[in-house]
C-alpha cells in the first residue's frame, strides 16, 4: 500500500487537475463528502451533538467547508469558525465558502486572539471538532495565535476529527512542527501519508481512514511513489510453499559468526530462531571457549569453536577457519553479541569485505563499522544491516533525535548511497532498499521493549535469506512477521512482559498463516487505524 509523500500528493492532485481534466472543485467534493462518512462512522451519535468546524483559509479548510455543508443537510448543528477574513479566501476554498450562507451554515469569522476571546463561550460549547486548519504542506513551527487554537482544541473534553493530517503533524515524518492538534480519528485523502504512519504521528493521527477521492490509476502509477506500508497480502504474495519432497539440504544452510562472554543468549536465540523460521541447517561459529555453553542451548544448531583472543573474543587469527566454513553456505550472520574487542572488529570488517554470500550485519557488527561504511560499497552479495537508532546514529555519525525526527529520510538515504537493505528498528521499523524505496511496517507493540528481540529480528531474516528468499523479501516479510508474532502474544498476555523467546517460538504460527493465505487473520492483528 502507497505512502505518499506532501510533495507526491500534491503533484497527483496537480496532474489530475490540469493534465486529466478533473476540477479541483470536484476533487474537493468528493474528499468532504468521503470524510463526512467516515465522521458519522466515527461518531455514531453526532446527530445530537454540537460540531464545530474550524478552518484556515486553504484547501484544508475548504475540505472542512464540504464538511459543514454536508452535517447541516443531515440536520446537524454546525458551526464554522473561519480563522481568517473571509474576502482573504481563493480559488476552490473561496467558492465552497460562498455556498454556506445561502443554506444557512453559521460562519464566524475568528482571524485573530481578540476574536476568539469574543468567541469563546461558543466555542467552549462544542461537543466534536472538525480541525480543518492547516494541511499536509506545513513545514514550519506552529506559532503565535495557530498554536494558541491548538492548544484551545486538545484542551477541550470534545474529541477531535481531522481532515487530511491533524494540523501541525508533519506529513513526511510524523513530527509535530511545535504542537499539534491529537485527533480521535483521521479522514485522509486518495492515500495514507507517511506522517499517519510513523510515530509519533500515529498517536496524533487517531483511527486513519482513506478517503477515495478519484485520482486516475495511471496518473498513481506516473508518480509511483517510494514509500509502502507492508500489507498482509504483500508478505503472503511473496511466500512460496516447499516442495512436498524437501529435505534440510534444500532449506539452505546458514552460517552465524556470533558470542562473546556474556553474550551467548545473543547467538543461542539468533541461531535458533533461524531454525524456527525454516532454516535447513545452521552452524554458529562462537568463540572456543564458549562452545560448551552454546552446544547445551542449541541443541538443533550445529556449533563451531573459533580461535579466541585473550578476554574469550573471536580474534583475527579465526578468518582462515571462517572462510572455509562458508563454503557450501547460503547465507551470513554476523555480529550478534560478539562485543566491541579491536581485534574483533578487524575480524568482521575481513569477513564482511570477503564474503561471496548473502550476509545480515547486526548489533555489533554494525558498531564495527562506524567510520568505515565505505567497504560497504565494494561487496558484491546483498547486504542487510539491522540498526536500531542508536546504532544507526553511530553508524551515520549523527545524532539518535536527528534520525528519530526523519528516520525514512535517515534509512533511505544510508540504503542508497551505501548500496545495503537496511532494517531500522524501533516503532514503525522502516526497510529502506539500495533503490530507493522504502516499507513501513505497521505490526508490533510497546511490549517488545525488553533484551533478545533484535536477535530474533536478524535470525528471521537470515533464515528467509538461507531459504533462497531475496533480500527485499527477508527483510520485509521477516519485519512484518516479527512484531506479528508479537501482537499474537500480547492479544493473550497483556502490553508488557513478553520474552524475546516467546516470540521467537510464535514464528511458526505466522508461518502457517501464510501458508493458508489466511488474510484475516493478519488483519485480526493491524493496528485499528489501518481497519475500516
């Protein structure tokens, strides 16, 4: 499912208007209309309540014109709170302004503090907002007399709906521009913008819904935008059933370069979580001295003592070994737990540079690489690197805000200058691709916040890689079925207390509901906002 972008929108809505022939008007029509459902849908009694309409002088608020004319047909008490002189409006906004008076539709002008302050009492009795103030271009703080109305509305006990993006919520990234308006519910239009999606946008935005309002299919395919939300239909799409005559030969065989003292945990769920995803056969090369510990926790995976360095790390000296190990392998695991020893560092940095098989990079394998993501540039097998934004800022040499504030902006732009897949974890994981385009996944929850998921994360993905699945599938499905396999758990048990290995023993489950296409199912488990 697209993700839009203000300036793709724009483009489409521009194109169908000019090139195509479809009036703005009637585009304008159609996104009032299609929002007014979804209103009565969110509010089942708003027959007997109060609305207010409060709108700026742009299309938005022209949106919210549609609106008001439409709840006054229904016989609903409306009121449009107009922050702006009317004379001040233009083009399709002016025009369905002008339709109002005629029906009847109270129409306060409020351009200023003063005016509101004469207002207020009236304001005050409004039991639903519609905020159509301020729409997807914004890309400056919110100030002044805009932040206080803002603050006016999420101070009230009514519930708020917004058209198109809650006012002040950038649209590209889900940042709010200095405050913004915290919606109940979001009628947007022809498609989901990023900023609904990432958080915290998906907070503001409340329950999304997408209102259709006749943008041409070729036009949407001129456009083609980079952005994706991951669909169930996506990942069940791209699932190819084995064969009846399958063995563990035809699985593929991975290999896991992993462990360092108190980290076997790291690599024993890293392995085993591979098996769980179907994985043929799985050997794990740790350190020497930690091959007894890891054989007793992984009984199914194949284990390989690793020269050590003097603290019990892998050392330089086991870069012959591992690269004779992965001969016959199809894929590479490296970096869970295997700490940030020097010479361990040297050690990744030779395997990742001569590796001739798919690899995922993970946790400390990506530490490694601070200030020497160049040689990512110069393997030829795909490369799949799993930070999350601690990782990633050091990785970037930015800061954790700066990639929080843009984290598609961040993850698409290290994906394509790099040439790698890259897996930036946290709420709304974004997988951004070397050319350019980007998914975001919608499963997962707040309960994942404990030790091991990662790990589990990157075994997913190298057991789809060992499969023969590409890259764009490992990392998108594995993503997808991850936080699935977790929102499974957390329906049972509650929003805290889930165990990375709880989660690691849910993959088969999301397996088979691949495997009988069992699209409602997925469903069951999308956030709300995503269910219409």
């Amino acid at each position: 499912m697209y993700l839009v972008t203000a300036r793709e929108m724009q483009d489409m809505d521009r194109t169908t208007i000019e090139s195509f022939g479809i009036p703005g008007r009637v585009l304008m029509e159609n996104a009032g209309r299609g929002a007014t459902q979804m209103l009565f849908d969110t509010f089942p009694d708003i027959r007997t309540k109060r609305v207010g309409i409060i709108a700026g002088r742009g299309n938005n608020g022209g949106d919210g014109f549609v609106i008001a004319r439409y709840l006054y047909q229904y016989g609903i008490k409306v009121i449009v709170y107009l922050l702006s002189k009317a004379n001040n409006l233009k083009g399709d906004a002016e025009a369905n302004l002008k339709l109002l008076g005629p029906i009847g539709v109270p129409v306060i002008e409020i351009p200023a503090q003063s005016d509101f302050d004469l207002n207020r009492v009236s304001l005050a009795h409004q039991e639903i907002w519609v905020d159509a103030i301020l729409g997807t271009g914004l890309k400056s703080n919110v100030k002044g007399y805009f932040k206080n109305i803002i603050t006016f509305i999420n101070n009230s006990k009514s519930p708020v709906f917004s058209v198109d993006i809650p006012s002040g919520l950038d649209s590209d990234t889900g940042q709010p521009h200095g405050i913004c308006i915290k919606a109940k519910a979001t009628a947007t239009f022809a498609f989901a913008k990023s900023g609904h999606i990432h958080y915290p946008g998906s907070h503001y935005t409340g329950r999304l819904g997408i209102v259709d309002i006749g943008i041409p299919e070729h036009i949407i395919k001129k456009t083609d935008p980079f952005q994706n939300l991951i669909t169930p239909e996506m990942v069940c799409n791209g699932f190819h059933p084995r064969r009846a005559d399958a063995h563990k030969g035809t699985a593929g065989h991975l290999m896991i370069i992993a462990g360092s003292p108190g980290k076997t945990g790291a690599a024993a769920m890293t392995a085993m979580s591979a098996m769980k995803t179907g994985a043929g056969l799985v050997t794990l090369g740790i350190p020497a001295s930690l091959n007894p510990i890891l054989e007793s926790q992984v009984l199914e995976v194949m284990t390989e003592p690793l020269a050590e360095t003097k603290d019990s790390m892998l050392a330089e000296a086991s870069f012959d070994s591992i690269i004779r190990l992965l001969e016959g392998k199809t894929c590479l695991i490296v970096g869970p737990g295997v700490g940030m020893s020097d010479e361990t560092g040297n050690l990744i940095r030779q395997i990742i540079s001569n590796t001739g098989i798919p690899v995922v990079i993970d946790a400390d394998g990506i530490n490694h690489l601070s200030g020497n993501t160049d040689l990512l540039r110069k393997i030829k097998t795909p490369v799949i690197l799993t930070p999350h934004p601690g990782e990633m800022a050091r990785l970037t040499g930015n800061s954790v805000q700066d990639i929080q504030k843009d984290r598609t902006g961040a993850a698409r732009k290290f994906a394509a200058e790099s040439g790698v897949h890259l897996v930036l974890k946290g709420a709304k994981t974004v997988i951004a691709h070397p050319d350019g385009t980007v998914f975001i996944n919608p499963t997962g929850n707040p309960a994942m916040a404990s030790g091991g998921m990662g790990d589990v994360l990157t075994g997913i993905i190298g057991g789809l890689l060992t499969q023969g699945y590409s890259s764009e599938y490992a990392s998108t499905a594995g993503v997808f079925m991850h936080g699935a396999a977790a929102d499974s758990i957390s329906k049972k048990t509650g929003p805290v207390g889930i165990l990375a290995s709880e989660v690691m023993n849910a993959i088969p489950e999301q397996f088979l509901n691949i495997a009988k296409r069992a699209t409602s199912t997925y469903m069951s488990i999308m956030p709300d906002s995503l269910r219409l």
